[in-house]
C-alpha cells in the first residue's frame, strides 16, 4: 500500500529537469516535490549508455532514501538509455520523458512526418522512433542531434547570431524532410524554443514533453492511489551534487520562480 | 628515491590534456606516460572549486595506484582550483598547466596587456592574473570566460559561422582593451586556434601552455635526477572513466597520432 503522502521524486543530469517539476506543480498543484540535480556529472547526453545509467541509479537510490511514491526520470538521456535498468531495480513507478513525448507528437502530426532533436545519446539510443512508432506505426521520423543546445541553455545563451547559427546548422536537414512536427526531446531545449521557432517557421508544432509528462504522472498516481490527500501547501525540496547556489540562481530561469533552499548531496 | 623508470602521470577532465601529452612525447620522447581522462564527469570548468578539487584527487589517486614518479595537471580548470590540495596530499612533484602559460605570456608580451580566455571556473579563480603579475608586476590582464569553446572542440565543430560568431562575442571585449598576447587558457582551446587566430589578427600572440609545460616537467625531471634511463620506446597507457572507443576516435585528433589501446577505469 503506498504512502500517498510522499513526494514525487524527479531527476535530471541538471537544471534541464526544472521545466518538467514547473509542468507538475502546474497539473498537481497538491504534490509535494524532491528534485536532485547532477550537477557534478552534468551532461548525461555526451556519455555513454553505461555510464548514464549508473548515474540514474545513484539518482533513484538518493531520492528513495527522501522517500519518494513514483520517480519520474525528467532527463531524455536516462529515460532513453535507463529506463529499462531503473524499472527493474525499483518497487516504485517509473516514468520516463520519451514515451510521453513520442505520444504528444503522434497525436499532433498532420502528415506523420515528425522530427526529433535530442543529445547524442538520446538520439544514438533510437528511443524516439521506436516510441513514436507504437504510437504511430507509418510515421516517418527524423532525428537529429544537437550536442550545442544544452551547453548554450545551461549558459543563458538563448538568442543572438551563435544560437541562431547552431540552430540553422542542426535544423536544415530535418526541415529538408518536409517534417510538420518537432519534439525537443531535451529538457534543456525548450529554453531556445523562440529561436527553434524562428527557424523552423510557424508551419511546425513544436513539442515539449514537459507537460504531456506530468499527465501520464497524474495518471498513474490515480491508477494506484496515489493522489496526496493533504490539505496544505506542498513542500519543493531540490538536491544537487554540485554547487547549491548556482543551481539556485540558473534554477529559477527553468522553474519560472525563485528556488527557496537548495541542498548539496554527494554521492 | 625516485624510480626514474616510473611514468610521468597526466590527468585531464577529457581529451584536451591530449594536448599537453603531444607536447611531452615531442620534448621527452624517452619517457613513458599515463594518462588519464576523467571523460565520465567532463567538463570541469563549469563545476565549483570544491567539486574540482575533489574530483583531481581522485585521478591523482588513480594514477599513483599505476606508479608515476610526476604528475602533470594537464587540465587549466582543476590546475586553478586543486593544485595546493593535490601538493599537500602527494609525495611527488606536481605541475599545473597555468604557472607554465603565465610565465610564457609574461616572456611575449611586449606591451604589457595580456588577455586571458578561460572556463568560468578558470577565470573566477583568478590564477592567471596571480601567475602572470608574479612574472610580470606590471601587466596588465584581461580574462574572459568562453564557455561554449569546450563543447564545441569536444564537438570538433572546429570552423564555420557558429565558432566564428561565438569567438566574436567572446574576443571582441579583450581586443578592446588592446591585448598584443592572448593565453589559451584551457587545454581544449588550441584546437579552435585558427578561428580564434582570425579574430584576434597577427597583431596579437596566442600562448598554449602545452609547450612550455613540457619544459617545465623536463626540468623538474632533471632537478630531481628522475630521467628515464631506458633506450627502448617507452609506453604510452591512456585510461578513462567513460567509453574508451569514442575517446580514442575524438583523442586521435588532439594527440596528433592514433591512440593504440585505452582501458576504461571506475571510480
């Protein structure tokens, strides 16, 4: 029987996750929240499957120890290439970013050609595909990475000649293959959303697994009861393995609003 | 005593140290060399002081437990934050890779203005305008942050509009302040030299610490009587913390020379 006053435990590699967490307080105003951010390790997306899923373990395992009902994995890298490894290893629910993403997508195509843009691992995983491929199983997908982005949001650097350039760069080919649809399939990339948009013309829906995320998260804790039942504001907590105040300060660009206490953990 | 036979150990948070490896194999071609790429948690330079440091000794560790008569910090960041820690905590000689590009900045300029290009946790560290006023007290040094430089020599995304544009916003504010000697103050930087060449000029020098790092390494091998005393070719060892294939493809292109074997290590 689960505890449905627990907190939903989410992590990412970094920051990127923040923008999942402002899409759950936003459809489950009445959960309490712990975030970790591994930002001692960050990125995930330049490494390999291996590699990021010892990560996301040590993840899970840090968060369990908060006491957590469900986790949800808000890095595309670990849900591509952990998500297997972490839903063996736990008794908790696990959802990932890239089944709700691929979801989003298939339900928005008009012509069931659909881009993906990711990091290199999310991308060399084939997890996109095969995910939108059960939903849809004619759409034609194209992926593409764009290792650029993530250091260009975790920098701020979200307008100007080098964005644009970088964007123009990794976006030409897949609007070459006629795509009407495109999934940021980074948590850190709907940050350059404006510039995404400038370049691929208001003729492609962009899709953000954020909040299509946090609908399956709504889902599943009714499905097993999970719903907190407190009355009271929701308490956020937020962990990182790096520097706490500079995660405070570039965390409030991604939540939307201020980060109140920010806790170190090593592990 | 030493055991002049041992290596000259050499750590990196990924594949720039390469460079410095270059260097030593060109200046001391009779000694062998280990090297390690701490390719799990790169980049450094983002990552706090404390992080850093933390992370250094632990390759420090890694690379004793294979018998090493010297260590080279081969990476500026972890030289900035963690070479006192490291000096305190080893019984061997240490050299970073900031006293040698200071010292070789002070020795070209010929105007006194020296630029300094750096990660963040380089230049907030402020060694470099330490190093270079101890050498030159009345220098005077403009550093700047270039954050995107490293994933993009990671990426070898090395020429064209995006590494132009980005050395642009980054150059032009030191180009101002009329710098004729410009310290690439990270080893990743000397990849992008040509497009960092063309933005600056010929009016202004660039200064890679690699060289006059193995001059120093060589001299301390000398003062301490350390020489290998082999004639046979001494062996190259290269270890990582991530995948070894994609570091030998990538390392092949910073080392100048293929990377025969390179073994994966956990820590």
């Amino acid at each position: 029987m689960v505890d449905s006053n627990l907190a939903i435990g989410v992590f990412d590699s970094g920051v990127g996750g923040l923008t999942v967490v402002r899409e759950l307080a936003r459809a489950l105003p009445e959960e309490p929240i712990v975030y970790l951010g591994d930002t001692a390790r960050v990125p995930y997306g330049t490494k390999s499957s291996a590699t990021v899923t010892r990560y996301a373990l040590a993840c899970a395992s840090i968060l369990q120890e908060r006491g957590i009902k469900i986790l949800v994995v808000a890095c595309n890298t670990a849900s591509a290439h952990g998500l297997g490894a972490l839903r063996a290893a736990l008794d908790i629910p696990v959802i990932g970013v890239v089944e709700p993403g691929a979801h989003a997508a298939a339900a928005a195509t008009r012509s069931g050609r659909i881009g993906v843009i990711g990091t290199r691992g999310t991308v060399s995983s084939g997890a996109y595909p095969e995910a939108i491929q059960r939903c849809a199983a004619a759409a034609k997908v194209f992926a593409a990475p764009c290792p650029l982005f993530v250091p260009l949001a975790e920098e701020a650097w979200l307008e100007g000649p080098v964005p644009l350039a970088a964007a123009q760069n990794y976006l030409g080919p897949l609007l070459e293959n006629g795509i009407d649809t495109l999934v940021l399939g980074c948590t850190h990339y709907p940050l350059l959303k404006e510039t995404i948009a400038h370049v691929t013309g208001p003729a492609v829906t962009l899709v953000d697994s954020a909040e299509e995320t946090a609908r399956t998260v709504g889902q599943t804790l009714d499905a097993m009861g999970g719903r907190c039942t407190r009355t009271f504001l929701p308490q956020y907590r937020f962990l990182v393995s790096d520097d706490p105040d500079s995660f405070a300060r570039v965390g409030a660009l991604f939540l939307g609003r201020p980060l109140d206490t920010v806790e170190w953990v090593d592990f």
